[in-house]
C-alpha cells in the first residue's frame, strides 16, 4: 500500500482477424468480458476521465451527479436547429466520440491475452462511438419513457464486445457493434420510492470498469474485466428501498449473448448501500444460471460473483476495490480434459484528481485463471498500471499509461513470463 500511494503521489501491416491467442478457450464468442459500458449519458466525463458508473445506472456515482452541464459540440450545433430544438424540448441527447490508441510493448505483435489494445506497436481506432439516449429521472415521482443505443461504428473494439446472435458473423478488423439498445420506463408506484424497468440489452453491473472507451480509467482493462461478462439481453429492474439501499433484479438470456439457441434463463442481481451523505458505496452483484458449458452450442454458461467497494478518501482522492469470483462445470479444458473451472481476482484503484484538467490513476490486480479457460493460459496475473487523463479542452483527452503483466505459472506473453507495455490514447468527444 505505500508502493500505491507514493506512485500516485509522484504524479501531479494490418490487425489480427481474431482475437488474441489467449482466447482460444472459447471459440463460440469472440472475446467474453464484462461490462460495464458507459457513465452518465447526459453529461460529459468527468475531470480528465474519471469513470462515472456502469451505464446500465447502476455506478456508485450516478446517483450523486450534478446537474447535466453544458453539452458537447454536436448537440450544441443540433440547438442552432429546429430538428435540434426539439430533441432538447424531448430530453434526447446525441453524443460520442472518437478513440484511438499506440501501444508500444516488449512484446513483437501480440499482447494477448490482453485484449483492446492487443496489438503491439501498432495504431488502433479503438472506437467510434454514438449514443442516442433519452434517461429517465428517479427522483422526479411521475411516469416516464426513456431509452438508450450505444453503438461502436465502427472500431477494433468491435470484435471483442459483440453479444452472440447479435452481429458476431463480421470479419475484418474493423466491426460495428450495439453495445446497449434498451427502453426504460420509471413507475412512480411500483416500489418505495418507485421502480426503473429496462427491457433489452444493457450493460452488465458486474465491473467497476467501463465499455465505453471515453467513460473508463485506461484503454488497457484489468483482466476482471475482460473476462467476464460484457451485457445482458432481458429486464433489468431497479428499485431504491430508501435514502441509502437500492434493490435491483433481473431476468436474461444468458451473458454476452442475444436472441440465440443459446439462451438459457439468467438471473441478475444487484444490492447497493450507498448512504445520501457518506463517503462510501458498497455493491454486491451476481450472475446465476446452471452454469455449466454447453457443448451443442459451444457456449459457456457461468455464476458470477461481485463486489465493489468505492470510498471518497478526500476530495481529491478516491479508492475503489473491485473483486469478481466466476465458475463453470463441464468446461473444455485442453485435450480431452473436461472439468470445473474457476476465475476470480481484484483490482484496486486510487484515483487522484490534480485539477480540472488531470487525473492521475493507479490500478494494481491480482487474477487467477486456475485452469486457463478463460485467458488460454492458467495461472496468477499481476497486473500493474499506471496513467494520466489531461484534458486541455472539454472533448479533447490525452491518456498515457504504463502497464506491467506478469503471469507466475506459465508464459502466455509470446512465450514470455512478463510483459511491458505503454500506450497513448487520444480521445476527441462530440
């Protein structure tokens, strides 16, 4: 822990077809993973990029953002309109961005079983975002309709986020993906202090890290991250019981699948303790389903186990802690092995925010992939990495980071035990 804080003290040729080889494990999907996709659509990230919460309202932030503030440049030209005009009177918003990083690594082409920026000194436009969105106001007591799509089109992302029967035929480096496509209405009379229902595909709760390259602390995501559950395609309930509890519940189809053969009845869950007046959020959440591998369909079914802890040290400082226990049975595991596996880990976070314009994060992770079925490699993954978000501009975001991997049984890093790597990310939002 003093590593930790005197670190963040000190700051103030064509792509690969497929994945990287690490995920040769699961050839049914193109990359399982989580998460978490996007903060608040109504406003602009926060200082220099701090996260804001998952996107599928479910971030320990969102309920204590302030006020939408002014938005960016792509509406405020639509308000020069009529057409603009009348999406502001609706509460629609448009927005999104432009991402693109270089990583350079000691690596020669792969990162993997990194996955985003797997490619190794070379240039990837990881994303091209849009979203569309009209949200809902939990703490206006009426009924309202809202909805939210968010679409990479397209980005070397694409190829790791899309959902089973939901676009996954694309070749090619560059794909197009729906990451969240929902509609939401808020029932004044359906609970407490009244209920949020989303039916259609959201971001999972299951990770404090983001989808949505512009709402996420570093374009390289902790292994937690990865390997575990991107979205959901069902309903989504959430109810606060009172000033400080929030109950969320859910029916899908499975993770990271759409409309499928493969689909099979999920439950999804959700208990935040967030007190109105405190410094601190906790969030238990799960994925329940019979979770054993299907072999007619290629297709892992898994439990998923989570917690997340965020603590307001300061001002300033922020502390998150993010832990995630999964399972599966009757797994493809090599050869003709088949058996259990489990992965699981945690990830720590300090972020500091200097100013308006920068903010420094460190995260440091510790995961086990106890059989190699998620990453192609088994063993413990420590995972360091360090960055600063400067935004000169509102809309404009320069992101270097360092990054440091090492794996304790094995060699998945191009037959290498470690792996060094650094990248720069540029984001231009609109």
């Amino acid at each position: 822990m003093n590593t930790i804080i005197l670190l963040t003290a000190l700051s103030a040729g064509q792509l690969p077809e497929a994945p990287s080889p690490g995920l040769v494990a699961l050839p049914a999907i193109p990359q399982p993973g989580a998460q978490p996709p996007a903060g608040l659509p109504s406003q602009p990230m926060p200082p220099a990029g701090m996260p804001m919460g998952n996107g599928n309202g479910n971030g320990a932030a969102e309920e204590k953002a302030p006020a939408a503030p002014e938005p960016y440049a792509l509406m405020r030209l639509l308000q020069t309109t009529q057409f603009g005009q009348n999406l502001t009177e609706r509460g629609i918003s448009i927005s999104g961005w432009v991402q693109g990083n270089y990583t350079v690594s000691s690596a020669d082409r792969s990162n993997g079983p990194i996955t985003f920026n797997e490619r190794a000194n070379f240039f990837q436009m990881n994303q091209n975002f849009l979203r569309i969105n009209k949200d809902v106001d939990m703490s206006k007591e009426e009924f309202q309709l809202g909805f939210r799509t968010e679409w990479i089109l397209p980005g070397t992302d694409a190829r790791f986020t899309q959902s089973r029967g939901l676009l996954n035929g694309q070749t090619g480096n560059y794909q197009v993906d729906l990451l969240q496509g929902y509609v939401e209405a808020f029932l004044p009379n359906l609970g407490p202090k009244g209920s949020s229902v989303k039916v259609g595909k959201f971001a999972t709760h299951c990770s404090y890290e983001l989808m949505q390259g512009a709402e996420t602390p570093f374009v390289s995501r902790s292994y937690g991250f990865q390997y575990n559950p991107f979205a959901h395609t069902g309903s989504w309930v959430t109810t606060p019981l009172d000033d400080t509890w929030t109950m969320s519940n859910g029916l899908v189809v499975g993770s990271d699948n759409f409309i499928d053969t493969a689909n099979q009845l999920t439950y999804i869950g959700q208990l935040k303790w967030a007190p109105k007046e405190g410094k601190t959020t906790v969030l238990l959440n799960t994925v329940v389903t019979d979770p054993r591998f299907d072999v007619a369909e290629a297709f892992p079914y898994y439990n998923i186990y989570n917690l997340q802890v965020i603590h307001n040290v300061t001002e300033k400082l922020t502390y998150v802690m993010d832990a995630t226990f999964s399972h599966i049975d009757g797994a493809p595991l090599g050869g003709n092995a088949v058996g259990s596996a489990t992965w699981y880990g945690a990830a720590s976070y300090l972020i500091y925010k200097v100013n308006d314009k920068v903010t420094s994060t460190f995260r440091t992770e510790l995961f086990e992939d106890t059989k190699g079925f998620r990453t192609g490699s088994k063993g413990l993954y420590t995972e360091l990495t360090y960055g600063v978000a400067y935004a000169p501009r509102p809309g404009l975001i320069f992101r270097p980071s360092v990054r440091y991997d090492h794996n304790d049984s094995t060699r998945p890093f191009e037959g290498k035990s470690s792996l060094y790597s650094g990248a720069m990310d540029v984001i231009i939002r609109y």
